[in-house]
C-alpha cells in the first residue's frame, strides 16, 4: 500500500524529534510504499541534512515553519469575503471553546487555500487580526481575552498562520492518491492527515509518544508571552487536538499517560491503541549479559540537563546517601546543552554540586577527587550510551516531569536495578522491575538507593527482571509488527475510493515500487458500454 508519513521537525532531517522510530519503521515495512511530508522547524535542521531513504521511499516533500511564507497572491472582494467569514469561524471557535464553529472555518480555510492561494498572507492581515478581537470581547468569554491588546493580537494571528501553514502547501494532489495518512505527532503535523481525510477519505492515523497539548503547556509555561496571548494559543491547541482525535480513524498513544491525557481530550476509547516506542536491543546486549558489569557502588544518571530532571533535588540526595555510604559514587552522563538556558542550569548544578562535595583527598600529597562527575557520552571513555549505563549497578531517574523515560527503558535493557520518582510513564515502564518514590523527595529517593547499594542480590534480581520485560515490550520488532497489523486493520474497514472512471481500469502492477523500464504499455481500451442508469454493461448484467 501507498502511506504517506507525516512529521514536524524530525524525520527524514538527521536532527529532530521523532527521527530514529519513523526510520526504523519505514525500513522495517519494506512492503510498503512511502512518501514523506515533513515539516522542518528551523534553518539549522535543514543545513544539517537528511539522513539516507530506504529504496521503497518513493517521494519526499518538504516544507518550513520557520519562514515566513506568501505565494503573492491577494484576494479580491469575493474571496477577501469568504476569508472573513471562515476565520469569523475559526476564532469563534477558539474563543468560545466550540467544535463545530471550528471545524467549519479550519476546513472552509483550506478549500479556500486550495482553490484561491493566498491564505498565509490573509492569515496575518487586518482582517484576521479585526476578527480575533472581535471573537476575543465576545460575552462569556474570559477575563484575560477580555483584556487582550493589538500587541498580543498580531502575536497570536502570527503564530496561527505558522500553525496552519499546511493548509496552504500544494500537497493535495499527492496526499489524494495515498491509501493511507500516517501522522508522527499532533498538533500542525497531522494538519495535512486531516485535509486527506476530509477531502479524499483518506485512513487517518495519528501516533503521539509525547502528546503535543501537553508538550504546549508545558513549552508555554515559562513564555515571555502575556497572558491573553498564551490563552489564546491554548485554547487553539485545544480544538486541533479535539478535531484531530475526532477524525482519526486510529490513535496509538506511547503508553497509558499519554493515552489518559488522549481521552481527556475527547479521543474515542474505542479507537486508541497503545504502542510503545521500539528501541535497538542489540546495542545493549553485551552490557545486558554481563552480571558483573558495573561498579557495585556507583549510581548512573544519563539525560539532558533540564529543570524538569531535577538533578538539584538528585544531589541533596546523593549529600544523604553520602553521610551512610561514604564510598558511594555519582555518575552524571549529560547530553550537550542545545539552549543557552540548559548551558546556564548545568552550570548551576555544576556549583551546587562542587559546594556539596568538596574534592576529597586520602592524605596530604594525594590529589583530591569529587565523588560527583559530570561528564558527556561519545567522548573516549564514554562512546555509547551502554557504556554510561554500565558505570554503576544501579541507574537513578530524578525528573518531576516525564512522559515515555526512553534512557529508563535503555537502563532496563541494560540489566540494571532502576529507582525512579513516580512521574509520567515511569510506573508503567518499569512494572514492578524497580523502585519508585515520589517527585521532589531527596529523601526517599536516597533511601530507596541506599537499599540497592547495600544488597547486591535484590539489585540483580531486579535489573534481570527489567532486562526481560524490556526485550518483551521495546523492542524495535514489536513496535513494527504492532504498525503493520494496524496498517492492515485499518485498510481492511476502509472503503476503497473510486479515483478510476473505469472499474478496475488502473492495473495492480502499477502500485509495486521501483522503476519501470522497457517499452511503453498499450493505452488502455475504452470502458464498457453503459448499462440501465448509467451502470457499466458487465455490472447491470450483475
């Protein structure tokens, strides 16, 4: 069959979200024929490329929404009208939290950018901007739109018109002729699932392994942005969410937190399928079949250094662990700092932990040594995660927000004993194979590593149990044989459309991939004579 894989900000770039678990999947279904639709986020994503396509990747088109886009084209009296009244709509919709009012100006926006051009342009006039006041001084609606200014105003018709830069591309035509739509994420990247689905009938699949409303909050938390501009985003978030879960015809949540927030949102019950993301076993099976790797009294850390990971409250536990296990070490593996913000908070943890833990030395001519090192996996005694993971018996999770712990499931892999704090999909990953304590507790979490430091046995027993439960659920395999059933399943209770005049008059040899060669075929032969009320002689003789 023909899928069409949707992505924002990841695949086929070689940075992004999303990179590694699209690739594997499209190489493990190599059955199928692919086209990608991706957007990328910004300029530095595209100079840094694309990563290699399998061969049965057949088409492959891109789009920014990090520029600004115009076709230059402008709208007369006629279309300037029909612009008004869809976008009327739409922010109606976002204002007052109403389905129907939204899905009829996002739909109405699109046929009229499919037909006229011109609506990124339309999208940030005075128009649009005339229209969210409007919408947002509506009685009923809330204190903080209420009080909106123009400022926030072109704020938010600006970062709409980035959100719906999908419905002005030019990839009607391909999406049209795809069996099915497969979307990455929510949120813009399933946009063009959604104009298929609406236009063509095409099967609309949405997999989210983070849920993208979620992932807006809390993007939009920390926001310079005034509060009228963040509800204004948010509320928008809010109806694409509820359409897009509203027209799927199949959802696949990550795991069972992403799939409650789904639910919350008004995704159909009947429709959700969870599918865990699929990791390379093999990268960690030598580290996973060695029972004495690691040293016995070393805790692992491996992550991005983030607020959100709580490496603050990890090192007022490890002070704890350190005043009844004087020989316990702390091995941080920290990914580089991508934002000057991530550069500013490992350097604090950095300070915090040099005033903690002041080098020590066995005697006056011994250099002093931190039992704390921060240090960065690909350098040459660290080149692959495997081999941060097998620096100590036992791997800490400190986060007070998670959604699926891919490093938690890679420490399972490993064969290593895990405690965690009890956030996102932590409890639902490790099932029963580690210990969990509760978010922002250094106490807890330093009695829970003392008691695996100090009983070497239970700390085996646990890290064997997590090493079969991962090869049991996140293997790469299990995750491409869940998206190939699902494939099948929903093409099975799709009703194929007629984009032939003739029945059966496109051969099935024209859907195998590859190319061609040789002498052209024959023009088709004309259709059969019609039959009573226009029915093809050979199905009213039927």
């Amino acid at each position: 069959m023909r899928i069409g894989l949707l992505t924002e900000g990841g695949y086929p770039y070689a940075t992004g979200e999303a990179r590694l678990w699209c690739d594997r999947l499209v190489r493990g279904l190599a059955e199928h024929e692919f086209e990608l639709y991706a957007l990328s986020r910004s300029a530095e994503q595209e100079r840094g490329g694309r990563v290699p396509l399998p061969p049965h990747v057949t088409a492959v088109r891109t789009a920014p929404l990090w520029a600004p886009e115009d076709d230059g084209r402008t709208y007369g009296r006629r279309e300037r009208r029909r612009f008004a009244g869809h976008f009327k709509e739409l922010a109606t919709g976002i204002c007052a939290g109403a389905a129907a009012p939204f899905e009829a100006g996002l739909y109405g926006l699109a046929a009229l950018a499919r037909e006229e051009g011109g609506l990124s342009a339309a999208l940030r006039s005075e128009t649009a901007v005339r229209a969210l006041e409007s919408a947002c001084r509506a009685p009923g609606t809330g204190r903080s739109l209420q009080r909106v200014q123009v400022t926030d105003l072109l704020t938010v018709a600006d970062e709409l018109e980035r959100a719906l830069r999908p419905l002005s591309l030019d990839w009607a035509e391909g999406l049209g002729a795809l069996d099915l739509c497969h979307a990455g994420a929510g949120g813009t990247a399933a946009l063009p699932g959604l104009l298929a689905k609406r236009f063509f009938g095409v099967p609309l699949l949405v997999t989210e392994y983070g849920v993208q409303l979620r992932a807006h909050y809390l993007e939009r938390a920390d926001s310079p942005h005034s509060d009228a501009v963040r509800a204004l985003l948010a509320a928008f978030q809010q109806r694409l969410a509820a359409e897009i879960y509203r027209a799927a015809d199949l959802i696949t949540p990550g795991n069972t937190h992403a799939r409650r927030w789904q639910e919350r949102c008004g995704a159909d019950r009947d429709r959700l399928r969870t599918v865990y993301p699929g990791m390379e076993a093999d990268r960690f099976a030598t580290v996973g079949e060695d029972p004495h790797a690691g040293d016995p009294l070393t805790l692992a850390w491996v992550g991005r250094t983030e607020p959100g990971k709580d490496l603050i409250g990890l090192l007022h536990a490890f002070a704890e662990i350190r005043k009844e296990e004087p020989a316990a070490r702390l091995r941080l593996f920290c990914a580089p700092a991508r934002t000057p913000e991530a550069a500013d908070h490992l350097a604090h943890c950095r300070a915090l932990a040099a005033q903690l833990f002041p080098d020590e030395a066995a005697d006056a001519v011994t250099a002093g040594d931190s039992p704390v090192s921060f240090e960065q996996i690909g350098g040459p005694e660290v080149p692959e995660p495997a081999d941060a993971y097998a620096s100590g018996r036992v791997v800490v999770l400190s986060s007070v927000v998670e959604g699926f712990p891919a490093g938690l499931a890679e420490a399972m892999f490993c064969g290593r004993a895990t405690v965690s704090t009890d956030v996102g999909a932590v409890r639902e990953v490790i099932g029963g194979t580690g210990l969990v304590v509760p978010p922002r507790n250094p106490r807890a979490l330093a009695d829970a590593c003392l008691s695996l430091l100090r009983d070497q046995e239970r700390a085996a027993r646990l890290g064997a149990a997590a090493r079969a439960r991962a090869l049991e659920l996140f293997t790469v395999e299990q995750n491409v044989a869940a998206f190939r059933s699902l494939y099948l399943e929903l093409i099975a209770r799709t009703p194929a459309p007629r984009r032939e005049q003739v029945p059966f008059g496109l051969p099935a040899e024209a859907r195998v991939p590859g190319t061609w060669t040789g002498a052209p075929a024959d023009p088709a032969p004309p259709g059969p004579a019609a039959g009573p009320a226009g029915i093809p002689a050979a199905e009213g003789a039927l």
